[in-house]
C-alpha cells in the first residue's frame, strides 16, 4: 500500500509540474532530413551530421512544485561542433505541432549563419537572429510566432526576484527587438533558458585517466543492451576503490568482539531498470575501468574531454599522415603503424565444421579458372578454320578473309587484399555461441579457400589500434606466400584487442596492393563498426581521415569495398566509401558464406 501511495504521488506531482505538451510533440527524427538540407542550404558545413544534442543544466530558479517533482532541472538546447548539428531529440514546449517543427527549422538555420560564435551567449545569438531575419523573410515570419509562444511560457515577470526579473525583462527585449540588448542585468541565478538560441558554451572538465590503457574485455554475460542517440556530458575519472568486507558487530563491541566477514558489495543492474533514464539524471557521467560484467548494458554517446599529450612525437615503426578535417591539412608523420608477422601461430587443418561450405565453394569458383578458349574466324592463328576457307575458296575472292582457328587462355588479372577488424568490438556476442571475431574467422576461412580455387592473387591481414602511437597491423597471409597449414594458423590465432584507427590501415594496405602488377586491384575492408580510436579519432574526425584515405586509394587505380555487419552503418559509410561501394550483412552469421560470394560478383 505504501509503495502504490508513493507511485500515485509522483504520479501527480509530476503530472501538476511539467509545462509540457507530449500531445504536439515533434521528434527529431521526423524532421531531421529537412533540418539538414536547411542548414547546408544557408551555409552550414555539408559534411556535419545531425545528430540529438546532450541536455543541459541551467540553473535557473524553478516552481515549488518542479522542486517536489526533481523536474525541469535540464534543458535541450541546440549547438552545432564540427562533428555534428546538435537538436534536441523530441521538442514538445509548444501546445501546436506546427511550432514545435518551426523550431526545429529555426535553430538548424541559427546554428548556420551563426556569425560570432567568439562573442558572448546574448550577443552572439542577437547576431544570428538578425543575420537570419534580414537575409530570409520566410524565416522572419516563422522567427516572430516562435518569439510569441516563447515569450508565453516564459516564467512570469511578476512572480520573479528584482534581480531576475530584470534579466528577464532584457531577455524579451531582446527576443522582440534583436540587436537592442548589449549586456544581461547581474543576477543570483542564471535566466530561464532560451529555447530559440544557441546552447551557452560549456566548459570541458576532466581528462582521461588511462591514455594508454587498452579497454576491458566486454563480458558475454551482458543480457540486454539499450541504445539511444542522445548524447550525454562526460568526463573520465578513476575508479574508486571498493574493500568488500563488511563487519557484523556493534561498535560498543568492538574491544571484545573482533569477528567479521566478507560479503560482496558490487552493484547488481535491475533487469527493468531504464538505464537512459537514469544516465538522463545525471549531471555529468563519470567513465571509469572496471573488469566486472553488468547485467545490463547502455549504449549511448558522450561528450568527452580531449585527451592529452596527442602531439608527442613519434620515434620508430612505419610513419603515415593522417588527416585533419579541422584544419584540411595532411599531417605528415603522424601515426605509427607496427607490423605483426604473427610468425609464432601454429599451423592447422580447415576447422571441422567449414569443410561442407569449403566443398561447396570449390565447385562453384571451379568455374572461375582460368580455361583454354577456341575462337574461330580469325584474321590469323594456329590452324584452318574449315567453314571459312571453302567459302573463300569457291568464291574466289582473292580478298584477305578471316579463315584462321586460334587458342587463346582466359585468365584473371586480378589481385585482392582483404583487410578484417580485429578490434575490441569485435568481441562482442552474435548468438549464443559465436562472437563477431568468430564469423571474421570463418569468414577469412572460407575467402581464402575459394581464391585458392580460382588461383587469384589475395592477401589477409588484420588491424587494430591503441591511439596513433600504435597501429597494429597483423600480417596473416602476403601476395607472395601460399596458402597452406601456416596461413590456417594464424588466421586461427587472431584475436580481438584495442580500436579501430582504420584510417592509417587504409594507407599501409594501399601501398601493399599498389605494388602488384595487376589489371584489376581490390581493396575488401570487412569490419562491424565505424573508425574510433582513444584519442581524437572519435566521431567525425574519424570518419573524415577514412574517407581520405580512401580517395587517395583511388587515385592509386585501387576498388576499395566495405563489408560490415554494424546495422547502423548506412549512416557513415555512404559518406566514407560513397553509395554504391559497400555492402551491410544483416544477419552477421551469414558472413562467412556470402563473403565469397560477394567477391566473385565483385570480379566476374
């Protein structure tokens, strides 16, 4: 009774507090495509995703009842970075769906002719609205009902501190008569927030603790996973330190009572505990290492700090460039790629359970081979060519005539370089016995057994990262080496470690391609996610040093191709490899079987 009490009341409570309206309610996704063709329209960065934005703490004073409730302690705000257009991911503040969408196109178009962002918040978001008022009368007509329903749930003048009250006043003014506000009024506590300007900056904290710190090997007790798109403030701390003994005496006994015992104390996920809703709690989420499993895992992105320390030098392995997007520059020397010949793997046969679809695939590319090919009808060759000559014969032409049989062999002037992910995330579970570094193994498996049938020249290797210090790339099979025992070996011995700086992996594999001798060369990446690495290789920059890496590939006369099992690449890789030069596998235990498959369509 008391916990059905309890429900009721926050129930009620919450219902009395919210000012909101979930019956007009707009979500981003529903308007996401447009508000992107809107920002690149009036000038925005056409390579900047959209993507929902962090919420963000205001401060400012609340209502008696929004205290009781703990609501309305933060706000979604709009930004835009030079990774993405941060909206927030559902706008309901407006009693009309038709308002809720304007601003959403409103502050896509803010955040594009945003003209000084180096000035204050009042200042600068004056700046873009007149910006945005006097180049684009559309948007003035849409700018004034939006100042209007902003203005009406605003907090009233009349129940406001003198103080606040002031900062409110100026903040109208400012709204109705952009430009006509230099400078906020001093307060105790910050303004309400503005739904129709720009995220005030925020300051970054925190540093990452384990730079060089490759990240704990995921548990496959991990039951249930949640995913949303909203991005969170985070900052990476150490973690605390947990004794696990307990007493079980009274302190008045403890002079002749000095019995106790050891009980484990780590924290127990709920099954049906939201995990969004309680990250959303959260002012800040603190990152630290821990090896323990969890029941139940939140994937979700984090505005992180950037790491230290990122312009050490290099001083050994094989130098790359790597580029910067922020700068449009190609930093030479930048990452150091380490060659792992993976030399110690011991040799073995074609695993048991292979050797059905190894037979299968040797009669299918058995018709690939190279065959002897008899042409008839030709200007010169071997041998007569009956038909023709009587014909020219009887007609007595005297004409040169095509009467010649000749022999030609069809070959494959190809050669193929097969690049897999051996990342961490590769570890992750796709069914109850396979993990995604399984289905890559089966995968290289079968490839190799098939080009073995064809007699085209491929080579296997594997990458993974620990920042640019450290790029990993594991040699399992050169252009110029068999494939035998040794080979099976160490594609058998792979195993997952570390990030994904797939960016300087592009570039060692295209020297090594570039030099063969071939008609046709196929660069095959196959991975399960998108390029990130511990350092600044997250998110855009990433994708923007990938996606040159490959341009420059082309250049070279080489076909790059993706294959990847990550159900939400269709959002980066049509940028990275362009719209027709990758494939998504949705079920990733089909991998192995379709992988060759797909390479003799890539060839035929």
């Amino acid at each position: 009774m008391e916990e059905q009490v309890g429900i009721a009341w926050h129930r009620l409570i919450n219902r009395l507090a919210t000012h909101r309206f979930p019956e007009a309610a707009v979500e981003l996704a529903s308007v996401s495509r447009d508000a992107a063709l809107l920002f690149r329209a009036l000038g925005g960065d056409h390579e900047v995703a959209v993507q929902a934005g962090a919420q963000t703490l205001h401060g400012a004073r609340r209502s008696l009842l929004e205290r009781l409730a703990g609501s309305e302690r933060k706000v979604d705000l709009a930004w835009v970075d030079h990774q993405a257009l941060r909206l927030p991911p559902l706008i309901d503040a407006f009693p009309v769906a038709s308002l809720n969408r304007d601003l959403y196109f409103w502050l896509a178009a803010l955040c594009a002719v945003d003209p000084q962002p180096h000035l204050a918040w009042l200042a600068r978001n004056q700046a873009a609205v007149l910006t945005i008022t006097r180049g684009y009368p559309g948007l003035a007509a849409s700018y004034g009902r939006l100042v209007e329903a902003e203005i009406a749930r605003r907090p009233p003048i009349s129940k406001l501190a003198p103080d606040e009250a002031q900062q409110e006043q100026a903040i109208r003014a400012a709204l109705r008569k952009p430009g006509s506000v230099a400078a906020l009024p001093a307060a105790r506590r910050p303004p309400h927030p503005v739904l129709l300007w720009l995220r005030p900056e925020l300051p970054a904290t925190g540093k990452n603790p384990h730079p060089d710190k490759s990240p704990d090997q995921p548990s496959r007790a991990a039951s249930a996973l949640q995913s949303d798109k909203k991005r969170r403030m985070a900052e990476h701390t150490e973690m605390p330190e947990r004794k696990g003994g307990l007493l079980i005496f009274r302190p008045e006994s403890i002079f002749s009572w000095t019995e106790y015992a050891k009980v484990e104390h780590e924290t127990k996920e709920n099954e049906d505990q939201d995990l969004a809703q309680a990250a959303d709690d959260l002012d800040v989420i603190a990152i630290a290492r821990d090896g323990k499993s969890v029941a139940k895992k939140l994937r979700m992105m984090l505005d992180l700090p950037p790491s230290e320390g990122d312009h050490l030098p290099l001083d050994s392995g094989r130098m790359l460039p790597e580029w910067d997007y922020r700068t449009h520059t190609l930093k030479p020397d930048r990452c150091r790629v380490n060659t792992i010949p993976m030399a110690d793997a011991k040799p073995c046969a074609l695993p048991e359970h292979l050797k059905r679809d190894q037979q299968r695939l040797q009669r299918q590319f058995g018709a690939l081979l190279p065959v002897r090919l008899r042409l008839k009808a030709q200007p010169e060759g071997n041998d007569i060519d009956i038909d023709p000559y009587i014909r020219h014969l009887a007609h007595n032409t005297g004409a040169e005539t095509r009467f010649y049989l000749d022999q030609r062999k069809r070959e494959r002037d190809l050669a193929c370089l097969l690049l897999a992910d051996l990342s961490l995330s590769t570890e992750a579970w796709v069914g109850e016995e396979r993990r995604v570094i399984d289905v890559i193994r089966d995968s290289l498996f079968l490839f190799s057994e098939a080009l073995s049938v064809t007699r085209d020249r491929f080579a296997l290797y594997g990458f993974s990262s620990q920042q640019r210090t450290d790029v990993r790339f594991h040699t399992l099979k050169a252009f110029n080496e068999p494939y035998d025992e040794a080979v099976r070996g160490r594609i058998s011995g792979i195993s997952p470690a570390y990030y994904t700086r797939m960016g300087a992996a592009i570039r060692h594999a295209t020297e090594i391609l570039g030099r063969q001798k071939a008609r046709e060369r196929l660069l095959l990446l196959l991975t399960d996610g998108k390029p990130n690495d511990a350092d600044l290789y997250e998110g855009r920059y990433g994708i923007e040093d990938t996606r040159k890496a490959l341009i420059a590939a082309r250049q070279q006369g080489l076909r790059p191709f993706c294959v990847t099992v990550d159900q939400e690449a269709h959002e980066y890789l049509p940028h990275i490899f362009g719209k027709n030069n990758f494939i998504i596998i949705r079920k990733p235990s089909e991998l192995p079987a379709r992988l060759p498959l797909l390479y003799a369509l890539l060839t035929r």
